[in-house]
C-alpha cells in the first residue's frame, strides 16, 4: 500500500503596521527539495499578487490590510489552499477581498489548472457548469445577470472528496451574497475526471 502523509506547513506573515498584515503559509520538511522551494515561490507569488491588486486597484491610502490563508486539502500528495487579502481603503463604502486558491499535485511536482483535473477533450466546462446551474436554481441564489458558463480557468480548490468552484466578489452575484462557493462531489465527475490526477486520487477508497 502506497502511504502518503501531509506536508508540514508553518505560518509565515509580512507586517509593517498594526492594522496591516498578511499570513501566508509556508511548506517545510519535504524530501524533495526543489518541489518545496517551487512550492514555496508559488505561494509567496501569488500572496504578492494580492497585495498588488489591492494597492493598484484603488488610488486612495490603504488603512487596513489583512491577509490570511486556509488549508483545504493536504492528503494523498495533493496540496490545496487559500490564500485571501481583505483591505479597507480610505473613505471606501467598504473593504474589498480577493481569493486565490492553489491546487498543487505534489506527484507531479506541478500547479493545477482546473483543466489538469480532468481528462484530455472532456467537455468539463459544460458539466461544472450545467451543475452549478443546478445549484443557483437550488439555493436561490441571485446572480447580477444569467448565469451561463463558468471560465475554463474558473477559481477553485480541492476540498476531501469535493471540488469547490468559487467566484470573487461582484463576478456573477451582489457583494452582499460574499464569495459564490458550489461544492461538486468527485463522484459527480467521476468519468470525466483524470483518475491519475489530483481528483482521481481523492475519489479512490482506499
């Protein structure tokens, strides 16, 4: 039997005031170096990126700045997390918040794309987005517009046996409705899944 255990991580944070500060994780204690530094460079990358975003979007003085991250999925040698920023600026209505998920195949040593958890031609734009249709209908939830399809590189991460396809902010429904998450079960997507990849191993039983 094949045993896979998590990979360590420890919180690591940027501050340079008290009402400004980022958490962002850090994978540590991995066999293989060069994936843990790429890793590593990956999350660092992206937690910029936020900042970045939330510092160009607006030409007013940022007041407050807080980032966090959350591990989603840390078995069977994928790696999945959260990276968020929540800032205020001044004389704003209200803060912004971004999300950025990173889905990484820790087999393969490389980041996921929604497209790499599925099989090559599979038309997997057109079930998740048939299926988050459903869901819309199902909780009632209001949309600025008619739903129709999701992007091919649509927001998301790896959550047990679920893939959790997100929206930001004002993308497809009101602020006041937060962050649209529709939570798809691997088994729902089980013949267009690639059963190597990323989903493959968490829809396995054993």
């Amino acid at each position: 039997m094949d045993i896979t255990f998590p990979v360590d991580v420890r919180t690591l944070k940027i501050s340079n005031a008290p009402k400004k500060v980022v958490y962002y994780p850090q994978v540590i204690n991995m066999r293989n170096l060069k994936l843990q530094q790429f890793v590593n460079q990956t999350i660092v990358a992206h937690t910029q990126q936020l900042i970045n975003l939330q510092v160009e979007e607006m030409p007013s003085q940022v007041e407050e700045m807080i980032g966090t991250y959350e591990i989603k999925n840390n078995q069977r040698k994928v790696l999945s997390l959260s990276l968020s920023n929540y800032t205020y600026h001044y004389y704003a209505a209200h803060g912004m918040t971004y999300i950025k998920s990173l889905t990484f195949d820790l087999k393969k040593g490389k980041l996921c794309e929604l497209k790499d958890l599925f099989k090559l031609g599979s038309n997997y734009v057109d079930r998740l987005s048939t299926l988050i249709q459903k869901q819309i209908k199902q909780r009632d939830i209001q949309t600025l517009g008619d739903f129709t399809a999701i992007k091919p590189n649509q927001d998301f991460y790896i959550a047990d046996k679920a893939l959790v396809i997100y929206f930001q902010l004002y993308e497809i429904t009101p602020y006041v409705f937060g962050f649209p998450m529709f939570p798809i079960s691997v088994y729902e997507l089980q013949d267009i899944i690639d059963e190597g990849g990323p989903l493959g191993r968490m829809a396995m039983n054993s």
